[in-house]
C-alpha cells in the first residue's frame, strides 16, 4: 500500500516518476533463529534490565512508540524550506505545501534514541522509502534540517519532503540503516526486534536458550581488542585498511569511533588492553561522567605522565575533544592523542 495520501490531486507516483529515480527490489532473506530479548532476559535479568534503558535498546522506534514521542512539539510546529515549502505537523503526518499543491505524509520510522537526534524514515512502496528532511533534536527542542538535505534546493514537493532511498541496495539501501539499528534480520524491512538488543551482538541465540545454555553463543568480550574494534565497527564504521585514504580533515567522519581508536597510540601500544569495552559497558547506557573515563585513563598513565595542567581539566576532554561537524551535534574523537589549545580538534599534534 501507497502510504502517502493524495490531496488536489497530487500523486507521489508521479512525483517520483518526474524525478527519473532508480529504485530495488527487496530480497527476502531466510530468517536465522533469534530468540528475541524477552528470552534472553531468563537467565540475564540484570544485563537485559540495564541495556533496555540505554540508547543501543532505543536505536530504532515506531514513531508512534519512541520514548521521545510525548515531547515532539509535532502539533505546534510548522517549519518552512527554501522558502516557498512550509512544513505543518497532524499528530504524527507531516504536510508539506507549496501554497497550492499539498502532500501529506505519515511518519512511520524513528531512528536514534533521542540522546542527540531523531531522524524519521517511511516507506513509499516496496521499492522506495523516503528520509524526512525535518529531524528532531532534542537539545533544541525542536525539528531542524537531517543532517547532509540542509543544502539541497527542491525543486518539487517529493524533493521538499525528504531524500529517497532504495529500499535494498549495496550501496544506498535503506536497509543497510535498519540492519544497524535493529535485532534479529529483516522480512521485507520489518525488524524482528526494534533497537540493538542481545542478539545483535551476540548472534542468534535460539538454540542457545532452548538449550539452557549450553548451546554456544558469541561473546564479544573474549574478542582481541583488535578483533572488537572490528566487530563494533560493523556498525560503527570498521577500521580504514588504509588510513591515509581516509579524509582526516572531515568532521562528519569523527563518528566513526573504530576509526579514529584506532590510530591511537593508546589502543596500539597497550598490547590488546585498551578496547571499546575498556571504557563502554555494553549492558549499561552510556556514561556521562568525565571521572569514569579519568579512571580508565589513570589506570595505564601515572602522575609522572601528566602535565600540571592535566589536574584542572578531565583526561578525555583534552585528549579525546568533542567535535561539532553540523551543531548541536557533537561527537567524542576517539583519536586519543594530544591536541592544540587552540586550533583543529579532528586530528592530534602528537599521539
């Protein structure tokens, strides 16, 4: 079914069909055997307990559903685009007009759990779906431009609305974002289980509960730090094979956490010490106090290692900075190194 509604006559199709844009079937995929997290949660009550609340759990929402739904200023908002397109809000449909022609749109999918934004995606059909250029950011309180549409000039209502994404493509599909932001494999882009839940770091884990246990299942924590970097990196962007293709300068690419650890003296020389589970507990929702990485950090560097000035300011608020590549969105470098009072915070002087 064709999700967006028509009003004064205005078919989507034939908006899409004006644009010359490709499209991809999907391809279904035999779905291995997930348990789902309600099952994992038997035997691991506290880890399932914990990791329901953090933002992994939260990745990937209904609209309707999101933990944020109750604060989207949806029914206040109106917004307009370049600037003869203006945005209203009905519940959870936005309407898009360019004073005579009006499409209306259900918002159906919200990616991220809020903690820096929320980006809405919808199928069209099939083979389309469609990333809704207004994101909710939640400390603005408010919807602003997705992240990398702020520079596009529509020219119609369809290119108003959003970007179009085939639905299943190696390089553009959609599916590629559900994949990350959900558990248990995808029937036509329907997640077994919304958000990254037990089993998509553990793997399919029916056997394994069925069999009370005894059946073997991946536990990333016996990973190398090497082998975790990767691992994490599925989703997370895995390290370059190259670094010296990779563009340093770009702060978009800051977000890729494997990356950057991974030119980190820190993570090269600590002989397998230092990994992504060393300072992120992947039970618990993320830390937010500057002490808990400062015990990490203290634990492999002296005082003898530390310059005066490092007992005023919190070890990773030098050493790894915050970067601001479209604000308010800020994203830690994970290129731990040491960086210039003042200047460039993407890539350190001296590792």
């Amino acid at each position: 079914m064709n999700i967006f509604t028509r009003q004064r006559c205005v078919s989507w199709l034939r908006l899409i069909l004006a644009g010359g844009l490709a499209s991809a079937l999907v391809t279904a995929q035999a779905a291995p055997r997930f348990a789902g997290s309600a099952a994992c949660s038997t035997c691991h009550a506290a880890q399932s307990s914990a990791q329901s609340s953090s933002g992994h759990a939260h990745a990937l929402a209904r609209a309707s559903g999101h933990r944020l739904r109750s604060v989207f200023p949806l029914a206040a908002s109106e917004a307009r685009r370049a600037p003869k397109f203006r945005f209203r809000f009905d519940g959870l449909t936005v309407r898009i007009d360019d004073g005579t022609e009006v499409l209306a749109i259900p918002m159906e999918w919200a990616f991220g759990s809020g903690h820096q934004a929320v980006t809405f995606v919808s199928r069209g059909n099939e083979r389309l779906y469609i990333e809704h250029y207004l994101t909710y950011y939640p400390l603005l309180g408010k919807f602003g431009p997705t992240p990398g549409q702020g520079n596009i000039d529509p020219q119609n209502l369809a290119e108003a609305a959003g970007l179009l994404y085939p639905a299943s493509d190696p390089q553009t599909g959609i599916a590629g974002c559900f994949e990350c932001h959900s558990t248990g494999g995808l029937q036509a882009l329907e997640p077994a289980e919304n958000g990254v839940r037990c089993e998509a770091c553990h793997g399919p884990g029916a056997a394994h509960a069925v069999s009370g246990g005894k059946a073997a299942i991946v536990n990333p924590k016996r990973f190398t730090a090497v082998d975790l970097n990767r691992f994490c990196g599925r989703c997370h962007r895995p390290p370059a094979s190259d670094p010296a293709k990779v563009d340093w300068s770009f702060a978009w690419n800051v977000r890729h956490q494997p990356v950057y650890l991974s030119q980190s003296a820190c993570f090269v020389k600590s002989q397998g010490k230092l990994s992504c589970l060393t300072c992120h507990s992947p039970h618990e929702p993320l830390e937010t106090r500057a002490e808990s990485y400062d015990a990490r950090c203290k634990a492999c560097h002296d005082r003898s290692q530390r310059t005066s000035s490092c007992a005023q300011r919190d070890c990773a608020g030098c050493h790894m900075p915050r970067v601001s590549p479209e604000p308010p969105l800020r994203f830690t470098n994970h290129w731990i190194g040491v960086y210039p009072a003042v200047g460039s915070k993407l890539k350190p002087e001296r590792r």
